[in-house]
C-alpha cells in the first residue's frame, strides 16, 4: 500500500463540507480537521504508486472548496501498533 500526507488549504466557509467531499473520494482514507497553518489533512492510501496523482491531481484538487494542497508521500511507516503486531506470535505472556 503506497501511502500520502495531504495538506490542504481551502475555502475557510467551507471546510466541513470540504472535508466531507474529500472523505467520500475513492483512494482517500481519511480527513482530518486541524488547527496549524493548513485547514484539512487527507491521508490517502492506493495499492499502485502511480494511483497517488490520480486520486491528488484528479480527484483532491478539483474539488471545490480545495484552495491549495502540499504532498507529502510515505516511505515506511512507524506505529506502535504496527511494531506489536509484528512482535506478537501469539504465545502466552510470561509469568
């Protein structure tokens, strides 16, 4: 899975509704509201990398409401829960 961070910057009376319109985009998996110098950050997540522009350029960018966008795309991704599911081979826990 080819992962993306999208900034987006939009139309201040907008951003509920633009959020909602990004949320219901194929290839973006979720839509955050947030405070800090941009309005929205999409995570978007596509099995091909080449999928990144289309669901980017094709979809995110002209949807109305989107003023601008800054993309950040993932190499590798560190989670918590990523690392305990990697360590947990289902053995009981020690006494």
């Amino acid at each position: 899975m080819n992962t993306a961070i999208v900034h987006i910057d939009c139309a201040t009376n907008s951003i509920p509704e633009v959020a909602e319109a990004l949320a219901a985009l194929d290839g973006v998996s979720e839509v955050y509201s947030v405070a800090g110098g941009v309005d929205l950050i999409a995570i978007v997540r596509v099995p091909r990398f080449d999928d990144i522009a289309e669901v980017i350029a094709g979809r995110i960018s002209k949807t109305p409401g989107v003023i601008n966008s800054e993309t950040f795309v993932a190499f590798r991704a560190y989670s918590k829960h990523d690392l305990e599911d990697a360590f947990a081979i289902g053995l009981p826990e020690a006494d």
